[in-house]
C-alpha cells in the first residue's frame, strides 16, 4: 500500500492516517435487508467502526432509499439494490432458505466469505435437512465446509471459515442453556427444551397466527408434530457429548422481540453422588464454561427477556433442584440480535480479524 500522496505538512497527517484506515476495511453487504434480521444487520453494521456497509439489496423494495423504508435508519444513504452490484469481502444473505443457498453457493465458490442467516448450511446432513425443509439442497457439497456459527462452541472454527451457517434464534438460547451441562459429562437421559419467543421470530411475512388480533393476549404451542430448529439442537449438542432424546417445544407469546428457554436437564446419579455440594458444582461448571465468552452471563437469579433486549447478550441461569436431582437452566436471548444480526456479526468480527464484541457491545435497553 502507498501513500496517496506526498505529505507536505504536519497538519496533513491524520488526514491521509484516515485515508489509509478507510482503505484497509472491509467492504460487507446484506442481501435481502427487508427482513427483520437483515435490517437488524444494517442498523448495527452502519455504526460499525470496522468496516463499510456498501450494498443492500432487496427484491420488493429495489430502487428504494433504505431510509425510506426503514425511517429508523436515517444517517444513511444508501438505495437498495436488486441484486450484489459491486465486489465485497464479506456478505450477509438473508434470504430465506433454499434461495439463500442458491445464491450463497456461486459466492463461495468465487471466494467471497459468506454468513448464511437462513438454516440452509446449518445441519451436516443433506439427508436431515431435506427431510426437514422438504426442498433439495441445491449445494449439498458445501456442507462439510459450512461452520455453525455459535461463537461460543466454535469460535477457532469460524476465524478460519468461508462460509458460516448463522444459528437459528431457538438454538442458541437452547444451546447456551445446556452446553456446559452436557461438555461436563453429567447428563443421563432425555433434556427437554421449553421455549418462549416474541412475534417477531416469525418474521415479516403476514400470516394469520401472527396477526394481532390472533397473539394478543394470548400464548400458544406450536409446531408439536417437531420443529425445523430441534436438528440443529440436536446435531450440536452431540458434537459436545452424550444425550438421550432432546424434546424441544416453542410457544408463541405476545411480545415482539425475546426468546426465553427453561431446559430441564436429568443428571447423573453417580454425579449427583459423588458431589458434596452439587448446587455450587453446577454453577461453578457454568461460569467456568464461560469465563471467555463476552455475551454470555451467567447470572445469580432467573432471568427475563427484558434483561437482554435490543443486545448481544445471553443471561443464563443454573439451578440445581436437591429434591428432584435435576439441572434447570433458564437463558433468556433477544431472537433479532444474539438469535439472529447481531450473532452473524460476532461471526463477522471473528472473520475478518476483528475484535469479537466491536460494534455489538451495546448494553441491553430497558425498560
């Protein structure tokens, strides 16, 4: 790199020390920014300090001010494009799955790093995953090179990786709920996963049991016939140790942003026994599991939605019932952010050589 031109005085230094910082960021786009965790993605990547957001791209609002769609994002101006029109170091696709792939799959194999929001590189199994989403993968071969991005279970993988598969929002709570438990060793027998998640885990997309008349004051299961996120749960925390079966059950509850999970988590009783004071053990395992990881907190109380909302952060909560001999674990995510934008751009930081909590190290707002 050379400098752009002769220094001629000593005023002139930090503008051309400007000038060679610009130049060295990366350039990142987001394909398809009109979804919920795509324009999550552009209201964090715009005030990003390591990088230059530099396309946007949206087929139903193409030829679009981005602030004109999204009035919230008012410092910028950027249109929204059709489709990728310049050369990137790094893109975002949130599209959904199938298309996601589709367009992730040319990417790759250009050389672009890729962070794939949709669940179509998540599961290792083209087998599992066809018979999860009912459609064919049109890259199956990109499987085994697709990282899981959980920044907390993988983080050497994904600084070295190309293309990384965003977890969905319900396993990561789940996950960071009963990772430490089953690394440990100390689990023996089925872990069921009771989840809560706010409307808008289920996107922009209209549908009727969304609508506000419908999930207004009231809270409903779903999805009791298995759904799409409980293979990846699964998947993941085999890699980590033994399990039996993982139940996994989401409600739906009228609030817009949040996901809480309580696990409940059948321990050992050779373990159990073997321990003079298993409630300390259990929250000494927590907290040593995440003593590195800087969006994980593992927390003295049952935690609450709010208590994460609009960060990056998980509170986690262990707590070892002495009359049942069980572990609950509660973990409390904001599904837009450490569910979904704000994750992907952990793995981003991790990519690119950059500090993994720049740009994402927001405080939670309350109330």
């Amino acid at each position: 790199m050379t400098l752009p031109h002769v220094i001629e005085s000593a005023h002139e230094l930090p503008r051309v020390v400007y000038t060679i910082v610009s130049m060295s960021r990366s350039r990142v786009a987001i394909i398809n920014v009109t979804g919920y965790i795509g324009v999550d993605l552009a209201r964090i990547l715009l005030r990003h300090p390591g990088i230059d957001l530099v396309c946007v791209t949206g087929r139903s609002a193409a030829g679009q001010a981005l602030t004109d769609v999204f009035p919230h994002l008012s410092d910028t101006d950027l249109v929204i494009k059709p489709q990728l029109d310049t050369e990137v170091d790094l893109v975002f696709s949130s599209m959904p799955h199938r298309a996601s792939a589709e367009i992730v799959g040319p990417l790759v194999k250009d050389g672009v790093k890729v962070i794939d929001v949709s669940a179509d590189f998540r599961l290792k199994s083209r087998k599992e995953y066809e018979a999860w989403y009912q459609v064919a993968h049109p890259y199956p071969e990109l499987l085994a090179e697709a990282v899981y991005g959980l920044p907390e279970l993988h983080r050497d993988e994904i600084r070295g990786a190309h293309l990384v598969a965003n977890p969905g929002c319900y396993p990561t709570g789940a996950l960071l709920a009963i990772a430490p438990a089953v690394a440990a060793g100390i689990v023996q027998g089925d872990i069921i996963v009771d989840s809560k998640s706010g409307v808008s885990g289920a996107g922009r997309s209209l549908s009727l049991m969304t609508h506000y008349a419908e999930c207004n004051e009231s809270t409903a299961a779903y999805s009791l016939g298995g759904h799409r996120h409980e293979p990846e749960i699964v998947q993941e925390a085999r890699l980590l140790g033994k399990v039996g079966t993982i139940i996994f059950q989401p409600h739906l509850v009228p609030m817009s942003r949040g996901i809480l999970s309580t696990c409940y988590i059948p321990l050992s009783p050779v373990w159990r026994d073997s321990i003079d004071d298993p409630v300390r053990r259990v929250t000494d395992m927590y907290h040593e599991f995440y003593a590195d990881a800087p969006f994980v907190h593992v927390v003295a109380s049952p935690p609450a939605t709010k208590h994460v909302w609009g960060s990056n952060y998980c509170h986690v909560f262990p707590y070892y019932d002495v009359r049942t001999g069980r572990l609950l674990v509660v973990s409390c995510i904001d599904n837009l952010v450490k569910g979904g934008a704000g994750q992907a751009v952990q793995d981003m930081n991790l990519m690119l050589g950059l500090g993994e909590t720049q740009g994402i190290d927001a405080l939670p707002v309350y109330p």
